[in-house]
C-alpha cells in the first residue's frame, strides 16, 4: 500500500475554483490507476474522476463532467483535481485513491477496486 496525504480543500462560493493535490510518502505513481472520491455526510462515497495508468484515459462522474479534471504531473509526482464552476453539491470530504494496476487502459471507477486512501480533505461551497 501506498501513504497519500491530500491538501488543497477547504472553503469556497458557489461559481468557485479548487485544485486538490495528492502526494505519495515515499513512492512514484509509475505503476498505478488513481481515482478522486467523495463523501458527503449521510451518503455512500461516490467516485468523481479517475485516471488510467497510462495516463491516456479519464472518467468522470455526470454531475462534474465539464467541470472537474484529473491530472498527474511525474515531475511532481503528484496527482490533482481541479474543480471549477464549484456547487453547494459538491460540500464533502475528497478522497485521493490509488491501486497497482498492470492494465495501462483501465479506468477504475469503484472504490473496492483500489487500495491505498488518502485521509481526505474537506471541500465545502458556499451559495
């Protein structure tokens, strides 16, 4: 398993922007598929975007599709989620996720599928 430690969340209006960072302890993200989650109080944690090994394909939830992207920068090493155009449906805590994957294709959308979570961070908006 890999340590995440998440930051970027906090505070923000509706029509706002975020970026939300993920960072390894100690490892690269060579090997691995990696995906953003969410949780808001009272619900199940929903997948919001996903990223592919290879970094060729990405996936989105409907209800960010447009507004959020999931990128990597290797010289950082790290993964991020920008979110613009913020919603008060977007309040809850963000979680960074990863898993080894040896398809280079694959995009992971549930949260059973990965093995290494971040703590998270919470995200609220404002309207």
């Amino acid at each position: 398993q890999v340590q995440l430690v998440e930051s970027g969340g906090g505070l923000v209006q509706a029509g706002g922007s975020l970026r939300l960072s993920c960072v390894p302890s100690g490892r690269t993200f060579n090997s691995h598929a990696m995906g953003w989650f969410r949780q808001a109080p009272g619900k199940e944690r929903e997948f919001v975007a996903g990223r592919s090994r290879s970094g060729d394909n990405t996936d989105y939830a409907d209800s960010v599709k447009g507004r959020f992207t999931i990128s990597r920068d290797n010289a950082k090493n790290t993964v991020y989620l920008q979110m613009n155009s913020l919603k008060p449906e977007d309040t809850a805590v963000y979680y960074c996720a990863v898993t080894v994957s040896f398809d280079l294709t694959v995009v992971l959308t549930r949260p059973s599928a990965y093995t290494s979570w971040g703590q998270g961070t919470q995200v609220t908006v404002s309207s």
